[in-house]
C-alpha cells in the first residue's frame, strides 16, 4: 500500500495532531515501513499452521514466572484529587453527559 504525504496529512487531521513537515516525512516512511513488513507478513504461506490461544501454548506445560502483584509506587490518590471538582469515596464524579 503506497501512502503519500497527503494521506499522512489527512490522518493527522483526523487523529487532531499538529505535525511539522519533517515529522510529516518521518511519519510516511515510518507507516510505509509498516506496511511492507505486513506485506512480507502476509506472503508466508501459513497453510496447516493452527492458530494459538496464547502464544506461551508453544512451550507446553511450562510455569510462567510472574511477578509480585505489589504496589511499586505509593498512594498519591489524595493528592491527585486535590484539585478535582467533586471526589466521593476515592473516586472522580463527573457531569452525566448522555441521556
């Protein structure tokens, strides 16, 4: 797929995104880049190759290492409701926008 600077253009518009000219030319070789790897991707025949669910279904019945499920960081949700309109309980209350 050929992009071209004013697909680029048109993209940003959409994604309401300022981008200068060399951030322009950047972003077209970039996408372009990403097409054609998806291109070579898509050139592989992959007849008779089964879907994964998950790609650790490869290794079989191997554990996983996980981390901790521990806070690295400490509450600093007082402080970030600090300047909110309206908290209650923690949480941030916001208007009611659809009827």
């Amino acid at each position: 797929m050929a992009l071209t600077v004013k697909d680029i253009e048109r993209v940003a518009h959409l994604a309401r995104l300022e981008l200068r000219p060399d951030e322009t030319a950047r972003t077209l070789r970039q996408l372009s880049g990403f097409f054609t790897l998806v291109e070579q991707m898509q050139a592989v025949n992959t007849d008779g190759v089964e879907p994964l669910a998950h790609p650790a279904a490869v290794l079989g019945e191997v554990a996983l290492r996980l981390r901790e499920d521990i806070a690295s960081e400490p509450d600093q949700r007082d402080a970030s409701q600090a300047s909110a309109p309206a908290v209650e309980r923690g949480l941030f209350l916001v208007p009611k926008v659809i009827e």
